[in-house]
C-alpha cells in the first residue's frame, strides 16, 4: 500500500501554502505492521530533501539524528520503517509562511484524518512540533469534541500522558530543519519524551 494512492488533496483551498509541492509518503509498506507515526511540520520547500527522497534527504538525516539521539542506531529510512515508524507531515504542501493559518489547520486536519485511518495497529502517534500538536488536535477535537494535547509549552507539559483513541500520544519538538542542529536544549530533551519512554 503507498499512501499517496489512497489520500489527496483535490482542490488546494489554502492560502498560505505552495501547492506545487504538495507531498504525500509514496512509500510502498504493509500498514499492518506500522506502530507508530511521527508526524511532523510540513514537506520541505525542495522535494530532493522530503524523508523519503532518494540518497541522504536532509529531513531523513536530522530524524536519524533524533533517533541516534535516542540510542537507537538507524541509518537509512527502510530501518526505520522496519522498526514499525511511518513518518508523514500534518501539512501536505510547503509553508509560504512562519505562521498557519486556521483555514490551513482545518483543511489538512480532513488529510490527515484519511491518512491515519490507513493504519489499524497504531499505537503511538508522535506530535512533532507546533503545527503537527495543532493540527492533530484539530482532528482530535472533530471526533471527541476536545483536543488531545492541551494548550501549553511543550516542555512544560511534556512529561503528562495523553491518548487519543486508546492510543499514546506525545507532543515533541520538530526534528526537521536547521533548527534541530541548532538547538541543543530541544535536541536533548526530544528522545526522552518519545522513544527512550515508549518501547515498540
């Protein structure tokens, strides 16, 4: 199954995004054997750098920086998946800016909604960044009528558990971007929130 195949954006509606770089995982897996999803921000501005681009994408190196951060010695993304993580972003097309607007949110909440639906054996879903919390819980709020990750600093709230569907969620820090290289503080603590506590 590729999830590309099976989940699309039709009309692109949204203002703040560059829909020629819309991006969906075309990744071909067994989504029966997929545990858990990291979600992070958006597709980056070149396609050559998305996680699953060939040769060394640089979203991919940062996200294997994370999980070596962890103690866990992945080297390509076929390890990754292997270790039963799919990674996907909650915004399909690239950011035209800083902030997403809520029409955004709204919209690619419907995507993303599809694209989990994919997965029936999930067990944890990894929130990494501010636009991922938001857009998932955007989706949370549509089928529970409240959201799953409350409002509040990550750090602050990250040590609390939440579920959504019986299933762990954690609210992360994005492991995409130069800013992962950069802050150090953010780096050091994202393996403690997620994968040095959750053991597939």
């Amino acid at each position: 199954m590729k999830p590309a195949d099976c989940i699309e954006c039709k009309e692109f509606p949204c203002s703040d995004i560059n829909k020629n770089g819309y991006l969906v995982p075309a990744v071909d897996l067994d989504p029966g054997k997929v545990k858990a999803i990291m979600i992070s921000e958006a597709p980056p501005e070149y396609p050559k750098d998305y996680f699953y681009a060939h040769g060394a994408p640089f979203y991919l190196q940062t996200t294997i920086n994370a999980f070596h951060d962890a103690g866990t010695p992945v080297n390509k993304m076929q390890e990754i998946l292997d270790l039963g993580f799919y990674l996907t972003t909650a915004i399909k097309c690239p950011k035209t800016r800083y902030e997403v607007s809520a029409a955004t949110i709204k919209n690619c909440s419907a995507i993303l909604e599809k694209e989990l639906a994919l997965f029936p054996n999930i067990e944890v879903y990894l929130l990494m960044g501010d636009v991922a919390i938001k857009v998932f819980n955007y989706l949370s709020k549509s089928q529970t009528g409240k959201n799953t990750i409350p409002a509040g600093s990550t750090y602050k709230i990250r040590k609390n558990q939440f579920y959504y569907q019986d299933r762990r969620v954690f609210p992360s820090y994005l492991q995409t971007g130069q800013n992962y290289l950069i802050e150090k503080s953010k780096r050091e603590m994202m393996p403690k929130i997620w994968l040095r506590r959750y053991k597939l």
